[in-house]
C-alpha cells in the first residue's frame, strides 16, 4: 500500500496529538497525586476520558493509514474538536491567545490534510470502479 502526502501528513499529525494528549493525563495524574485536585472523582473520569481520547487518536492515525474512510472521518471530527478547545482558549474568562493558536495550527493542517486524502480517496475509488466497469464491456 502506497501512502500520499495528505495522507502522511494528516496520520503525522493525528500520531503527534495522540502523543500531547498522554502528556496531557500523565500531567492530570501528577496533578491528581499531589493533590492539586479538589475532586478526586472527577480527576480520575477526567484521567479515562482523556486516555480514551489518547486511543481514539491512535486508531484514528493507524486507519488513516490504512486508508481506511473510518480513520479520516474521526480525524476530522477530531481536528473540528480540537478548533473548537482553541477557539474557547483565546476567547474564554481564562483567555491565553497563544494557547489559542498552539491548538489552531495543528488542528488546520489536520483538517486540510484529512479533506486532501477524502478527495484523493474519492477519486481513487471513482477511478476503480470506471476500470471495473471497462472491464465488464
């Protein structure tokens, strides 16, 4: 199987956002543990549900790679989600605007890649099925 730049590109960066979101519980469980938490319960569903994302991530990028159409919807849905954090980031009572735009840049390119790979998928596949037609003739 040969892999496409899109297609490179949107895996790399939904590999490197698996990667941040397990700093990020690693980060929550030191959190948890020093107690700078003032809920116990809600740090650790917190803690799951961010592992959870972390996996989503991971299947998301091994399927992306395998071209597989699964992969790249839940990459783009992911990569929406991720604008979606940055938008509140730099807009937010809290607002830190780079913050903002250290969440938006990578979230842009993974969702231009993932649109480019669905389009060279479409034609790839357009482009098969005129080929089995041709041959049924």
């Amino acid at each position: 199987m040969r892999t496409r730049g899109a297609t490179r590109t949107a895996t790399v960066v939904l590999v490197l956002e698996a990667i941040g979101t397990v700093a990020l519980a690693a980060w929550q469980v030191v959190a948890l543990t020093s107690g700078d938490t003032e809920s116990v319960v809600s740090a650790v569903a917190l803690i799951v549900l961010t592992i959870v994302g972390a996996a989503a991530l991971a299947a998301f990028a091994a399927a992306t790679w395998r071209e597989l159409s699964w992969g790249r919807s839940g990459g783009i849905v992911a990569q929406l989600l991720i604008l979606a954090i940055a938008l509140g980031a730099t807009t937010g009572a809290y607002a830190h605007p780079l913050i903002g735009a250290a969440l938006a840049v990578p979230g842009v390119v993974g969702l231009a890649a993932l649109i480019l790979a669905v389009r060279r998928a479409a034609r790839t596949r357009a482009d098969e099925e005129d080929a089995r037609d041709a041959d049924r003739r």
